[in-house]
C-alpha cells in the first residue's frame, strides 16, 4: 500500500484555492479538491449507490463513450470501497488538454460515473527565495535510475498506485526505526495527513539522532555550546558575480519554517540559523608551544600583527610541487558549483569522470598522490595534513562546506 502524503509549506505543492467539483453522472461522485498545477494529484470517489466489482478509471473527452477511446487509464480499483485515486499525469499531457474529466467504468465497458471538466494548469514551480524545487530524478540530470538510490523510484513507475482506502490506510500501524531527524520529519509528514497509528522506534533516551547540542554556560539565549554533530547548513556559494544555491540542504530550511509556522512563531520554541564563523580573529592559533603574555596562545589577530609569533617553516621544493598538484585537483570551480546545484549529479560524475577518468573514489588522496603521481612519503604526509586516508570527494564536499555562505 502507497500513501501519497500531502503535507504543507514548501515540500509537496501547496493546495490552491480554486476547486474542481464533479458533476454526479452514475453511482460515483469524483473530484478533484485541489488545484491541478503539478503532475501529482489525489481523486476523491463517493459511492452514490450500491455497486458490486472493480472499476476502471480513465481520463480523457467528457464525451468518452468507452474507457478505450480515453487519453490515459489512470487506474483500477478491485471494489467500490476505494475512496482516493492518486492521479500520476502523464508527461505527454499539456495544460492546452485541460478539458478533460475522469470517467469510472465497470466491467462491462459502461459509464458509471464522470467528474466534470478538470481545469489543469500544469507548470513549472517558480524559483523560491532559497533555491530551486526538487531535482528531476531522470538519466538527463545525471541520476541513475537503476542504482541503488532509484530502486524504489522504477519499482513504483510499475505499479498500479491509484486505488486508495483511505481509512484501511489510516488504520495501519506503521513502525518508524530511530528519532533522528528522518525519523521525526517522517511522522510529523505522516500525522499531517491524518494518520494515527505512527510510533517511533528509539533505542537511547533522546531525540534527534547525530544532532547534538551540550549547552556549556549560560542561557537561555546568550550561552557557550559544543556540537556534537551536524553544526553546519550550507545556504549559498559565490563565484565571482554568481551566487548559488546549495539545494541539497533547502529542505533543513523549509522544515524550520514549517515548524515555526506550527509554532505560531513563538519566539521560545523558534527555529533559528545563526551565521556560522569559520575563523575569527579572537581565534586561537596554538602551535609551536608559542604562547603570549597571559599564558594562552596567541590569537589570529595579534599574529597578523606580529608574524613573530608563530613559526614559518619554509617547503622544500618537492613539497611545493605536491601541494600544488593537490591543490589542482581541488581547486575544481565547475564540481564546486555542480556540488551545490545538483548534489547527486556531481556525485555520479565524479565517482566516474574524477581524476581524468579514472574514477574519483577508485584512490585515497594519500594513495594517489604517493603512489599514482609518485610523490614521497614526507611530502604527501605534509600536504594532505591528516586527511590523506580519505577520498578526493570527501575532501571536495568539506571544502565546499567551508566555503559556502552557512547557518
């Protein structure tokens, strides 16, 4: 059983106000309760009368005579107790086609109900202030549909997913493993669209999975913290004059809103992004055991005031030249860009394309810079500062994280 779970705020289409009501025509009444702007909607079928066995339905002319004469079958129902039909559109229809309806047939190829014309106004989704709608998950964008991602996305696009009971559905038990923030965004998805019988499932005592935070000091708003886990949200990244989104996050900025608007915006229980600092010039820089007057070491600001206090070791030769390879490599401005606008596409790319087509996860930035490229040991140890064991996309992604505008 499928669920199509509508939800509100900026994650599924947002309900519009203008309503498509069916016009009675047999022992079915169907409608439409929501705009048609998009290629998802949900049927909402009343039995009118008693009636025995399945039901075909289709959408097509409203002077359709037989369900074969209509542009789409949009489903089959094996009994009249379905309440709900998801509505997949087909590509192939335009909004210049809106005057269609939705015709029910029994077996024997009669009539027994019609909705009346469906008005739709399919379109693309404007561009919000915080980035682009969802990534279409097609081989054109560079997503494979038949990797381990996409299983479930060609498993449904074979599936017959219209025929609903909707309060058989709403009287399963469902079972959600773990409260981390999957987990809790998927129950508060499925308590929105009226289902009851949803628990979590949490094996320590607390909330949130690898998002931590210990408050140190102070309080309640003005306090010293740690973070345990996820402690930054790429928004934006600059390139020159262009700035991009970094779309793989825009639903952490969504779900705040929503849950502030759940809130009445109650300022104790708000959701708020503060800028994330990199570095400050109150930051401590403690190497070399260097330390100033006071006893701690010397900040970044009064080393740029006095270079004295911190130790310049010159790079011998050969390690200049593996560090300007290393920073070749990573100094890739168009998987940067990729890496914020389309997240599963550079991924794909890279792990194929990567390293002149070698493949990007194929080596360690330590294996490929010691033994591919022939660096020594002590200069590849040098340059790649304790990240060596990891692959040039793990470093990639860390280097767009810090260099993106972030909350």
């Amino acid at each position: 059983m499928t669920i199509i779970a509508p939800f509100r705020a900026q994650f599924f289409p947002k309900v519009g106000d203008n309503f498509n009501i069916a016009l009675c025509a047999g022992f079915f009444h169907i409608e439409t309760r929501t705009e048609l702007s998009s290629r998802l909607a949900n049927i909402h079928v009343v039995v009118e009368e008693q009636f025995e066995g399945p039901i075909t339905f289709t959408y097509g002319s409203c002077s359709d005579s037989d369900a074969q004469s209509a542009h789409h079958e949009i489903g089959q129902s094996p009994n009249a107790k379905s309440s709900r039909l998801v509505w997949i559109i087909p590509e192939d229809v335009q909004s210049s086609e809106s005057r269609g309806c939705i015709s029910a047939w029994d077996t024997k190829g009669s009539l027994v109900g019609r909705s009346e014309n469906q008005h739709l106004k399919l379109r693309k989704r404007a561009v919000e202030r915080r980035g682009p709608h969802g990534i279409p998950m097609n081989n054109e964008t560079g997503i494979d549909t038949l990797g381990p991602w996409f299983d479930g996305v060609k498993l449904l696009e074979g599936k017959n997913l219209s025929a609903i009971d909707v309060a058989e559905a709403k009287a399963k038990d469902i079972a959600i493993v773990g409260a981390g923030m999957s987990g809790l965004i998927t129950f508060l998805i499925l308590h929105q669209s009226g289902l009851t019988n949803v628990r979590i499932l949490e094996a320590s005592q607390r909330l949130g999975g690898r998002v931590r935070t210990e408050y140190l000091s102070g309080g309640p708003f003005d306090y010293s913290y740690q973070e345990m886990g996820a402690m930054r949200f790429p928004s934006t990244i600059d390139f020159g004059d262009d700035t991009f989104n970094v779309t793989d996050h825009q639903m952490v900025f969504q779900l705040a809103e929503e849950m502030n608007s759940l809130n009445s915006h109650d300022s104790n229980l708000s959701v708020d992004f503060i800028p994330w600092l990199q570095q400050s010039d109150n930051g401590f820089h403690y190497y070399d055991g260097i330390r100033v007057g006071t006893g701690l070491p010397p900040t970044l600001g009064q080393i740029a005031e006095d270079p004295s206090l911190t130790i310049d070791l010159p790079l011998d030769e050969s390690t200049k030249s593996t560090q300007a390879q290393l920073q070749a490599i990573l100094a890739n401005a168009t998987l940067l860009v990729e890496v914020a606008t389309n997240m599963h596409r550079a991924h794909k790319d890279f792990l194929v394309n990567g390293l002149d087509g070698k493949g990007g996860d194929v080596w360690s930035a330590y294996a490929y810079l010691a033994d591919y490229l022939g660096a020594s040991l002590n200069d590849t140890d040098i340059v790649t500062a304790g990240y060596g064991q990891n692959s040039f996309w793990f470093i990639q992604a860390s280097i767009a994280s810090l260099n993106h505008s972030t909350h």
